[in-house]
C-alpha cells in the first residue's frame, strides 16, 4: 500500500482553488463530479502515481442517499471548511482492498463502488461518511488496472517529496 492522494475540503471550489493558488503559487484544475456523493473536485498531480485533491459540495447537485465522504456533512467540519480549506482526508491505494480491509485493526468501513465520469474505482467509505478518528484515519482505495489516474492529471507545480 502506499499514498494515493490527500483531500483538502473546501466551502467551495472557487475558495479552495483561489486559498492553493496562493499559498502553494498553482492553479489546480477542475476535475469533475462526483454524483453519488454530491460532490465535485479538482485535481493535479504532486509526484508519481500520487494527487492532491480539492472537494466541494456541488450545489447543482442532488443531495446523496447517504453522508457525503471525508465528513463534509458533518457540522463541525462544515464550519472548519467554512473558514478556511482544510485538509479533510487521505486514501491509501491497495491492489487488494478486501485483504487491506479485512486485516486492518480499524473498521475503515465497508467497500463501495464510485466513479466520476468514465473512471471508477473501490472505495472504503464508513456508513456515517466520516473516517476514524475525525479523518485521520486513510481511506483504502482500489484502481482497475491500467494507468495510475494521475498520469493523465496536469502538475502544475509543488511536488510531494515526503
């Protein structure tokens, strides 16, 4: 397993783009939308096989069956996004996300399918939305085979180097 991407939270895309933009001197752009979740994203890679993710509540969106992922329905991290982005997760890639799962000393949560546009991919996301201990706790994820997403996402600047 290794890191897949990070997750700063945002009240919007806008704010977040316009907070990265100046404290990390790029411009991160759109990806798309995540209609399960209500969501939408944008993203650029920081390093091989590895991204940083901007996410939002998509106020053109229907509002999801169940709790939106990283707890952006949460009130306390509604109000933390609110004043400024915020990192509100990290996702782990794994080639077996059922193993990961089922020999992790936490319950990540239970395996769910998502896509956005053409990609998709497994995703473990607890029932409540919200990851162990207030987010600190990855995510598991699990790509088809093929290309690392990344691959096709610009990098406009700043690289994870540890």
């Amino acid at each position: 397993m290794r890191i897949d991407h990070v997750t700063m939270g945002a009240s919007s895309l806008e704010t977040g783009a316009a907070y990265l933009r100046e404290h990390l001197g790029a411009n991160i752009p759109r990806g798309g939308k995540h209609s399960d979740m209500g969501t939408h994203n944008c993203v650029m890679r920081v390093g091989t096989g590895l991204f940083l993710e901007l996410l939002s509540v998509d106020p053109e969106a229907a509002p999801p069956a169940r709790p939106r992922w990283f707890g952006m329905d949460d009130p306390r991290q509604v109000a933390r996004m609110t004043m400024q982005p915020r990192p509100v997760g990290w996702v782990v890639q794994t080639e077996d996300i059922e193993q990961a799962r089922r020999s992790c000393p936490v319950d990540p949560g239970p395996i769910v399918s998502m896509s956005r546009g053409s990609r998709s991919w497994l995703i473990t996301l607890p029932d409540s939305g919200k990851s162990p201990f207030d987010g600190l706790f990855p995510a598991f994820i699990q790509w088809p085979e093929g290309p690392h997403p990344s691959a096709a996402m610009s990098a406009p600047g700043p690289a994870l180097s540890r």
